[in-house]
C-alpha cells in the first residue's frame, strides 16, 4: 500500500529542508511542494498565512515514522501531517516508490 502526506510549512525553506531530510533518510520517494493562502482557527480566532502545502510520497508502512520525524524537525507546535491511501496508480510509479523507500 502507498500513501501520500500532506503537510504544511512556514515558507519555501522549511518545505525545502522537510523535503531534503525526509529524502536523505529514504523515508520518501518524492516530495511536491507549492505556495498556499492558509486561513485557520488559532487560540481562539481565525488567522491568515502564507505557507507551503508538501506531497510525500511513500510506503503506507513509512507513516508513523514521518509523523515521528517531520513532528521533530517543524517550527509548528502542531503541525498538519495527515495521509491518503493511493489505491490505485500506474504500475511503474508505485514500483518506483516501492524501490526507492526503505
């Protein structure tokens, strides 16, 4: 199984350092990131921000050792790390993600 994990990050160099860490430790195969407009609730009021959204893209297995170490290394005190299950993909992506993660 293969999953994808969202997450979001203060500016393009937190996405950039996340991406690179979580590559370096083969915990990814790929990671997309791109600039959002966030709007959130926040100790009791809505607040605004620039932010970056990242894709991972990795092993179903590897979840629980990403939500260990993205939680390590984020400047949020609670960071929005959450995954969809791909159940379905081209064969030969999902293989490449298959050898590529360890």
């Amino acid at each position: 199984m293969y999953t994808f994990v969202y997450v979001t990050a203060s500016s393009k160099e937190e996405a950039e350092r996340i991406a690179r860490y979580l590559l370096e430790k083969k915990l990814a195969a790929c990671v997309n990131f791109f600039p959002i407009h966030s709007m959130y609730w926040w100790e009791g009021k809505i607040e605004e921000a620039e932010e970056y959204g990242l894709i991972i893209k990795t092993k179903a297995e590897k979840m629980k050792e990403i939500k260990k170490e993205v939680k390590e290394i984020h400047s949020y005190t609670v960071p929005c790390i959450c995954a969809f299950a791909v159940e379905d993909g081209l064969r030969e992506y999902l293989k490449w993600i298959d050898e590529t993660v360890q």
